[in-house]
C-alpha cells in the first residue's frame, strides 16, 4: 500500500510544541465589555483552536473563559482560517 500524503492538520500539529486535546467545548470570547458564545475545538497548554460566529469581529487579543471549567485565559489570534481561529495563550 503506498502511504498517504500529510495533511493540512498534520502538518500543522508537527509545528506546535505540544500535543492539543480534542475538545468540543463552548466557551465565551470576552473583550472591552461585551461577549461573544464560541466553541474550543483543540487545546493545549500554549493554545487553541476556537470555531466563532465571524472572526471579522474578534479583536487581536480577547479572553477566552470555558464554560465547563470557568478558567479564563488571556488569548493571542495568531492565524484565522473561515470560521476558525488559533489562538496562543499569553
């Protein structure tokens, strides 16, 4: 059998400096007062990906709080791809 080429996400996670948990987890991206409901796909300790209603109105740096462990964690966007943003913690 011939093996397969490394896919986008592959590629991607050889990059970053610790493995990310799949996670499918609602959360809030909080900034300047106002908050916005979203949704952690994968995290780790340096960062995460995060599905949001239109990255066009998420600002450079937010804070981002789970709902389920109610931690809040100062947030960086470091790429955008449609409706998915990564983040790294700061």
């Amino acid at each position: 059998m011939s093996s397969q080429p490394l896919s986008l996400a592959t590629a991607m996670e050889e990059r970053r400096r610790g493995p990310r948990a799949d996670v499918d987890e609602p959360a809030y991206i909080s900034s300047h007062g106002s908050s916005t409901r979203c949704r952690v796909v994968n995290i780790s300790a340096e960062g995460a990906a995060i599905d949001v209603p239109d990255p066009v109105f998420v600002p450079a740096r937010f804070q981002l709080m789970t709902e389920n462990d109610r931690v809040v964690r100062d947030c960086r966007i470091v790429w955008t791809k449609q409706n998915r943003i990564g983040v790294i913690f700061e």
